[in-house]
C-alpha cells in the first residue's frame, strides 16, 4: 500500500519529466544549437561575430552608427536609417495599429449587437490559430498582385497600376487581416463583462454617452486590448511567410533575412541573426505573460442588452453596417479571390490549374515539385505530428493541473515553443539533427521528414495542452474523491475517469495539432530537401511567381483541409482553451 502511494505520487512528476526529455530532444537541444553557433566560430567561443552584426548599419541602421559616434543620433534626425531589425519593429508597429484599428470595431459589433450568425462569426474569430500563415499570403497574391481581383478591378478604372504586391502596405494589411480577428476576439469578452450598470450609473450622473464610454468602457478595456496588441506585436515581428511572398527580400524582415543567409550556406550569421531575434521575442512573450497573469477575468452582473443589428436606422447600426462592408472587403474578398483564381485562366471558367496538379505528378521533373507527393506528404506528416503532439500535450495538461514541487517551472518551458519561431527551430534541427550530432562514440542523424515531423509537434503540442487543461481542471473534485475513497488508484481514476471526461477536449486539441501542422511553413521551408519532403505550403510557396493558378489551386487544397480542422474544433472545443 505504502509503495503504491509513493508510485502515485511520483507519477506525474515522471510523466513531466519524460516529455521534458523528449522535449529537450526536439526542442531545447536545436535551439541551444543555434544559441552556440551564434557565439562559436571555427570551433573558438567568440562574440565577434555579435558585435559585428551590431556594428553594421545594414542590420541595425543608425544605431549601428551611434555605437561609435552618438551625435549621429542628433544629426540624422529625424531621418533615421531603420535597419533590417529597426523595419522589422516598425513593420510590426504599424501592422498592430492597423490590427487594433481593424479589430476593436468587430469587437464592438460582437459585444453590442445581436444578429443571425454572430456565434458563427464570433467563432471565426479563432481563424488565425489555425489559418496557415502562407494560405494568407497566396490570398493577398490572388486579390492585389499583378493579376490579382481587386488589381484588375483598379485597372478597369483607368488608374494605372501594375501590383500592390512588393509595398510595405500590402505586409501590414495581410498582418492585419491575420491578427485583426484575435484583437476582435479579446475584446470582444472583456467587453461582455463590463456591468451594464455602471455606464448607467455615469449617464445618470449627467454624463454624455461619449463621456461615459471614455471613463466607464475605455479604462476596462483597455487591458485587454494591450494583451491583444503585446500579441500581435510579437506575431507579426516574428512574421515569415506572409513577408517572404508579399514582400520578397525587398522588403525583407529578421525571419525572412535568416531564411535568405540560410539558402547562402551562412549558417552563423544566420544563427546570430535568429538568437537576436530570440532573445527579443522572449522578452515580449515574458512580458506578455506577465501582464496577463496579473489581469482577472470578470463576468458582469447584468452585461449590456444587445442591440438588434437590423432596424431603424441609427448611428450605431449604420456604424455597424459600415464595419460589415470593410470587413467583407479586408476578409471575404482575399479567401474569394483565392477560389476564384483557382477557376480562372484566360479562357474563362476552367478547372485547368487542378488537372495541372494531377498532371504535374507524372509530368514533373526530379527537381520540380509534385502537387501530390505534397499533399501526401503534408497528411502523413500530420499523422506524425499527432502521435508526438498528442501525448506530449495531455501529459502535460494533467501536470498542470497536479500540485508538486516544480509545476510552474515545468509549465513555463513547455509553453517555450511559442515564444519561439519556426525559423528557429527548422534552423536548430538542420544543423543538430539533419547535419548529425557527434555522442557515444556515434554519429546520430534523421531525415528530413522526420525533423520536420518534430517541427511540426514542437508547435502543435502546447495547443494541446492548451485546450485539454482547462477542461481537466473543470472536472468535479467530488468525482475524483470519490472514486479515491473507492480504491481507486489515481492513475486508474485519470484513465477510467478523468480523461474519458475531456475526449471532446483532446479531440479538439488534436484538431488544432494537425491543422497547424499540415499548414506550418516556417520550419518546413527550412527543412524540406529533394523530392520526399516537401508539403502544400512549400510547394504553393515555390509555384508563387512563376504559376499562379496552380498555387492558388493548391490552396483551396490546403483551404479545405484548414476548414475541416476549424469545424471539429468549433464543435468540440466549447470552453477550452482555444476553442468556439
């Protein structure tokens, strides 16, 4: 008995620290690779090639500059050379503005009034959890590249225009369109909370609808929206592939500069650059951490009565209205163009660009891509990625919601991953595990496949838990007690009981791991070598440019597959941590 009680209670720090191992193998190990070829040249540890970086220009513009003379500062203002790290800042600014500015009002409309379709579009809000990144890429090409809809439509007008495509504007309204949902979503829910009494109690106070809203609303929102921005600041700061195919080297950010010295063989300037850019975005990540671990979710005692979106014309509903139209136009029209150019040639209406993927297959040369092979490969390493993703992330939901000496450290490097990039990681695995790793007397080395298969669990494993903690830590205690006073050991309890509770939970977990998988870009477009590993979002990436419609074919492949996962998770993920 006394045996069986310690088992117990060494159980869950055993399952924390087998995934830990097998997390440090996938995950800690290549980015400490990438950590030491930063500060390690010709095998002698050395920050020379650190202070180099930091002492040119091209990467950090006038700052670079001030290191050795800081009254440049004062003479070249207020016309700063930016660099490639301060353009990548600036482009993340502008693009969490134009986020803000396109996201606050959809939170209005969701929080204030009630229509047909509000909890669909409410759960829409989800999309940019699982919309592949290059999916919104393809679709900007379709609408605003040279021949693009909303280009053509421009040029039916008279005014001369040949692509919006290759614009700082273009990024930051793709950015915008990928996070503006997220803002919306946050805000939306603080705004639900507000107690509908208090602006009540203001306006019987003497204070005019605006004033109430600036003193009552504003200040309770506000905290949400910082959480919304601090997100989408980091998001679009660590951007790559809506960047590389808007945007090219031209306009090129630290993720999409890594990618390029990578493709030049410059592993250590490439490894410099990405610890850079590392060490910045896990200052925000902590700093978003701890800004949100300090706010309180709220429900309101009598939330406000939503307004029926249709009626009398008013300023509020033509307020809405008008938002519907901008919003049909930011969000509909690029998903539209993309089905649309799918069906499209010179000929007219033509399923053209999909017989060219079937044809492709045979057709192809050894060094061209084969629609097929991509999509087979993109479902098999989604296979893979589950058999990893799924048990690190429900063994790690049940050690946090267990009460052991550690938990919280043990939570925190297990969300490390998503203060992380793809780039990162795809970096780390190339050079660790592709490249091979020297121990034992041995030289340990996995295929490409198989590193991008643990790529791909990497960022899939944390949604995992992410969904699957809350709805354990929502299990009744009484169940569990009693079944405890029963005999039960708790490992049987966890299976006969607890997780049979949260299937829909796992079930939607596995969901969103799959669906990230089958569209995650930034590590794979690293990873894939030669004909056997390569995926939809690499190969629509290689056909931008050169075919477009098959590219754009390609992703309503990936469109549809991206929407069969948001359905399963939309219907099993009510009350996780990511779900409807």
């Amino acid at each position: 008995m006394r045996v069986t009680r310690v088992a117990e209670r060494l159980t869950a720090p055993a399952l924390a620290v087998a995934t830990l191992v097998l997390l440090s193998l996938l995950f800690f190990y290549p980015v400490g690779i990438v950590l030491v070829e930063a500060v390690r040249v010709d095998g002698v540890y050395t920050l020379a090639t650190v202070v180099e970086v930091l002492r040119d220009p091209f990467f950090f513009g006038v700052f670079a500059q001030a290191l050795s003379d800081p009254t440049v500062l004062v003479e070249s203002f207020p016309d700063y050379r930016l660099g490639l790290f301060g353009f990548t800042a600036y482009q993340a600014l502008l693009s969490t503005v134009a986020a803000i500015a396109l996201g606050l009002p959809g939170a209005y409309v969701l929080a204030r009034f009630e229509f047909p379709g509000r909890k669909t579009i409410r759960s829409l809000t989800a999309l940019p959890f699982v919309m592949p990144t290059i999916l919104v890429a393809i679709g900007f090409v379709a609408t605003f590249g040279a021949n693009g809809v909303i280009t053509g439509v421009v040029q039916a007008l008279g005014i001369e225009v040949s692509t919006f495509t290759g614009t700082l504007g273009i990024i930051v309204l793709a950015h915008a369109f990928y996070d503006a949902p997220l803002i919306a979503r946050i805000t939306a829910a603080s705004w639900e909370g507000i107690d509908a009494e208090m602006t009540e109690t203001a306006r019987s106070l003497g204070a005019s609808p605006l004033r109430s809203f600036r003193d009552v609303v504003v200040p309770q929102l506000l905290p949400a929206i910082l959480t919304g921005a601090l997100l989408t600041f980091i998001f679009s700061f660590m951007s790559f592939a809506i960047v590389l195919a808007l945007g090219g080297l031209s306009k090129a950010t630290v993720e999409v500069w890594v990618y390029h010295r990578i493709s030049q063989l410059d592993y250590g300037t490439a490894s410099t650059l990405a610890t850079m850019e590392m060490l910045f975005s896990l200052a925000l990540t902590y700093a978003y951490l701890r800004y949100e671990a300090r706010q309180r979710a709220t429900s309101a005692a009598r939330p406000p009565d939503r307004i029926d979106l249709v009626g009398p014309a008013t300023r509020r509903r033509l307020f809405a209205w008008g938002y519907a139209v901008v919003a049909v136009v930011v969000f509909v029209v690029p998903i539209v163009s993309l089905v649309y150019s799918s069906l499209t040639g010179p000929e007219g209406l033509t399923l053209r660009n999909y017989r060219f993927l079937v044809e492709r297959q045979t057709s192809a040369y050894a060094f061209q891509v084969k629609p097929l092979t991509a999509v087979t490969n993109s479902l098999v390493f989604g296979a893979g990625t589950l058999l990893l993703a799924v048990p690190m992330g429900v063994f790690l939901a049940v050690v946090s919601t267990r009460q052991f000496r550690g938990r919280k450290l043990i939570d925190t490097l297990s969300m490390a991953p998503f203060a992380v990039s793809g780039v990162v990681v795809g970096l780390g695995l190339l050079r660790g595990w592709v490249f091979g790793t020297e121990a034992f007397g041995y030289r340990f080395t996995v295929t490409g496949g198989l590193a991008i298969v643990a790529a791909h669990a990497v960022g899939a494993y944390p949604f995992v838990t992410r969904n699957v903690a809350p709805a354990l830590a929502g299990i009744d205690g009484s169940i569990v007690e009693s079944a405890r006073s029963l005999g039960a050991s708790r490992a049987r309890v966890m299976l006969d009981i607890e997780l049979p509770l949260v299937v829909p939970a796992v079930l939607a977990g596995t969901a969103f791991a799959f669906a990230i998988s089958i569209g995650e870009f930034d590590s794979t477009v690293i990873l894939a070598t030669g004909d056997s590993s390569y995926t939809m979002p690499v190969a629509i990436e290689r056909f931008i440019g050169r075919r477009l419609g098959p590219a754009t074919a390609m992703g309503v492949v990936l469109l549809v597959v991206t929407s069969v996962s948001f359905v399963i998770i939309d219907r099993l993920g009510e009350g996780s941590g990511f779900g409807g």
